[in-house]
C-alpha cells in the first residue's frame, strides 16, 4: 500500500506545480515579460537623438560665429553668407564630394552560372537598388552616388523599359553604390542578418561591401531649377 | 470496513499534502523568477525618462538652431547682399530647409481593411516600408520637387524604415499609419504617374491598401527639422584627384 500512497501524493504534487504554473501563464501581467527588445529599440532610439542633438550643436556653433563675423560689417556678413551657402549646396549634391565610406557592388546573377538557372536568371530591380540606397540613408550616409549619379532631393531610381534610370539617365549593370559616412556602420546596416546584401545574395545576385577611407562622389549634373515650389517668406511663416 | 474507510482518507491526506506542497514550490519559483525580471524592468523606465529628455533636448536645440539661423537672415538683409541672399534661398529650398507652397497632390495611404481570411498572411496587407520608398520614387519620377510624409519633409538623405507598426522617418520622427503624402509639382503629372495601369496604386490595391489621391492648388509643405552641414564629406579638391 505505501507505493501507492506515493505514487497518488507524487501525481498531487505534479499537479500542483502544473496548476501553479497554468495560472501563472495565464495571468502574467505585462509588466512581467522582460522588454528585451523594446529595450533595444529604447537604447536605438536614444542614440538616434543624441546623433541629431550633436548635429544641431554643431550648425549652432557655426551659425553663432558667421553671427558673430556678421556683426562686424558688410565684407564680413558677405563672407559668413557664402559659407552658408557653399555648405547648403554641398547637401544640396551641387559641389563633388570626398570622404570615408563605402563601395558596393552589386551585379545580376550570370546566365546558366548554376545548373537550371539558364531560365530563370535574376536580375535586380529598381526597387532593390531604393532599398540598399534606403538602408545607406539610414545609417547616417551624407552624400551617395548610384553609377556615378549624385542622389538629390528629386532623385528618382526607377525601371524605365529594360533599363534603370537615376536622375532621368539610363544605368547598366554591374551597379556600383557609392556612399560618404562611417564605413563600419554603412556595412554593418547592409550586412546585418536578414538585411539587404543577405536578401540580394539569397536572390543569386553578387553583393560586394567594401569600406573605404576616401571615395569621391560627384556633383549632381542636372539642373535643379523649381517650377512649381516656391519658399514660403518668413513673415508667413508660424 | 473501518479500514477501507481510513485508508481512503489516507488517499485524500497525501493527495491534499502534495497539492499544497506542488502549488508552494511553484510559488516560490515564481517570486524568485520576478525578482529577477525587476532589475532589467528598472533599467526599461531609466531608459524611457533618458528617451525623454533626449527628445526634449533635440526639440530645444532645434528651437535654437532655428533662431540663429532667423538671426544670420537678419544681418544679411541689406540691399548689397540680395543676390547672394536670393541664392540662399533658392539651395536651401533644394535641400528642404525652407518651407514651400506650391500645386500638388495629395496622397493617403492605409493598411487593408478587409477581414482576413484563416491562413492569411496579415503582413501582406498592411503597409511597409517599401511601399512607401516605391511610392515617393515614383512621384519623383514624375517630377516632384518637394515631398513630405505626415507633415515631415523628405530630403535627399530622409530614410524610411518599419519599426513594429510604425514608420521611422529622418532618423527621429516615428509615424503611424494613415500616411499622408504631399508633394509639390504638377499635378496631372504625378497623379497619372501613380495611376499608371500595372503601377504603383494598382500594385498597392492589390494588396487591399487603401490609396486615395487628390488633387490640390496649393499644398504647403513645411521645412525639414534637423540639422545641415556634413560631418564626413567635405567639398573634393578641384581636379578630383582621389
């Protein structure tokens, strides 16, 4: 009789860890589940502002000393305009530009370079081409060429027939991104697991990241007159 | 009898003893489970106050950086520096630092609303990221010469990223669906271009998106928030020797 006894007090206790942890389950509260991601996508975040806060201290203490230069006469608020200037056309994609960054290469998949894929070979699409340029952007990239075409505000990348177009000019494969920033965080947002470079490669298409001290991005050849935009003068302004 | 009768209530003993027991020991496990988990929850609201005060200081910042940038306006206002001043208007419209009107469309944009079927894959039919990029594209293509997204201002360098439901724009600014997409340039022109038979809008429907689009005299399009100037790129030397 003792062996059954023990059995019936084990099958109770068993129960009564299982109807514990049912409850428990059931009723966990929120609050309870450790926020892991969200709190990666806190510290993200936090950094992302703490980036923008150094960038609008740094236009501040420029902008204080053209202020300042202003002040002193006409020569030298004339001076302290031109260096506005240069530096808005700069970001506009007016002026060539140099600095650390990355390469990537990105070409179709060759014909028949796998067995059966003399049918279906993959070629990449405009919108593969937004998405690397996207993902770049992201990660801080201040200036990025597409085939040797600056990318400005009114840049398109776009199918047209057979062919892809940026900035209304015609580009061929291989397709060449050039991009001025971090290199280390251009790459690792390209390279990142489940990121572009992987779903590209997934598609048989060759992707290839290098990071470079210098690159050198040209000026964007078109003209950017506006026809329909007009600034909106301050006094208007709210 | 009797001893049937007493070991039944024996049964009932253990059974009741080792439910006590499992339900204790459990317990138990759990408190010291939570403790655990109150540590890194701690760690969740500092980060949530340091968000916080980060926003609020970027805001600040911003706030100073757009007095400044109203006081250089200022000083350069004399009649000798017009032309010059006329050019600074014109490359920061091109940027984007400066607020534009102009005729345009409208675009509205919203997840799915059809009621799905079991075995459906609810992320086809809400909106990603790529939608909207493929969107923007196009109505660059079309020539649109200033673009904004729920009143944020898309430049060059904006990105558009899928962060949980949200959008993540110009790095700091998250947006929630309806996304609401004006652009300045012809109308007809942009519109048509969206509308185009296999294109944009039509892909989008087919995924049960929601795209409306009108047409609009005058759309006012408000000035990028952040700030100018490169960190990495500077101006390359005059015979582009690498």
């Amino acid at each position: 009789m003792p062996t059954r006894l023990y059995a019936v007090a084990l099958v109770a206790f068993v129960l009564g860890l299982l109807i514990t942890v049912q409850a428990r389950v059931a009723g966990q509260p929120p609050g309870e589940i450790l926020p892991a991601a969200r709190v990666q996508e806190l510290t993200a975040e936090l950094r992302r502002l703490e980036e923008a806060s150094a960038g609008l201290r740094r236009e501040a203490g420029e902008l204080e000393q053209k202020i300042a230069a202003a002040k002193q006469g006409q020569t030298q608020a004339r001076a302290a305009l031109q260096t506005e200037i240069e530096k808005y056309r700069i970001q506009a994609g007016l002026v060539p530009v140099v600095g650390p960054g990355v390469e990537v290469m990105i070409h179709n998949m060759p014909a028949g370079s796998l067995p059966g894929t003399e049918q279906y070979v993959f070629a990449v699409r405009d919108e593969d081409l937004l998405r690397v340029v996207n993902e770049l952007w992201g990660a801080g990239a201040e200036a990025i060429a597409v085939n040797g075409q600056r990318l400005v505000s009114t840049s398109e990348i776009r199918l047209a027939g057979t062919f892809i177009d940026v900035n209304l000019q015609r580009i061929t494969p291989p397709y060449t991104i050039v991009a001025i920033g971090d290199p280390d965080v251009l790459a690792s947002a390209l390279e990142i697991e489940g990121g572009v470079a992987e779903m590209l490669r997934a598609f048989g298409a060759s992707c290839l990241i290098k990071k470079k001290d210098t690159v050198r991005i040209p000026a964007y050849e078109g003209t950017m007159a506006f026809q329909y935009a007009r600034p909106i003068k301050e006094e208007v302004r709210g | 009898m009797w001893q049937r009768l007493k070991s039944r209530r024996f049964y009932w003993g253990f059974i009741a003893i080792g439910l006590v027991l499992g339900l204790m020991v459990a317990t138990q496990f759990r408190v010291a489970r939570q403790q655990a988990q109150a540590v890194p929850i701690q760690r969740f609201n500092e980060l949530m106050t340091d968000v916080q005060r980060a926003r609020q200081e970027q805001e600040s910042l911003q706030a100073r950086v757009d007095r400044l940038r109203g006081e250089l306006n200022r000083l350069t206002e004399s009649p000798d520096l017009a032309a010059l001043r006329s050019e600074l208007d014109a490359v920061r419209t091109q940027v984007g630092v400066a607020d534009v009107a102009g005729p345009g469309i409208e675009v509205v944009l919203n997840d799915s609303s059809a009621t799905l079927q079991p075995g459906q894959n609810p992320n086809f039919y809400v909106l990603h990221d790529e939608d909207i990029l493929k969107v923007l594209n196009e109505l660059r293509a079309a020539g649109a010469e200033a673009l904004a997204i729920n009143g944020e201002r898309i430049t060059a360098g904006t990105e558009i990223r899928c962060i949980g439901p949200a959008v993540l724009v110009n790095k700091t600014q998250r947006l929630t669906p309806p996304y609401v997409i004006t652009a300045i340039g012809n109308p007809e022109t942009m519109e048509a271009s969206l509308k185009m038979r296999g294109g944009v809008v039509d892909t989008l429907r087919y995924w049960g998106i929601e795209v409306g689009i009108k047409r609009h005299p005058l759309v006012v399009i408000k000035a990028y928030k952040g700030a100018t100037g490169f960190k990495y790129a500077r101006p390359a030397p005059a015979e582009g020797g690498e």
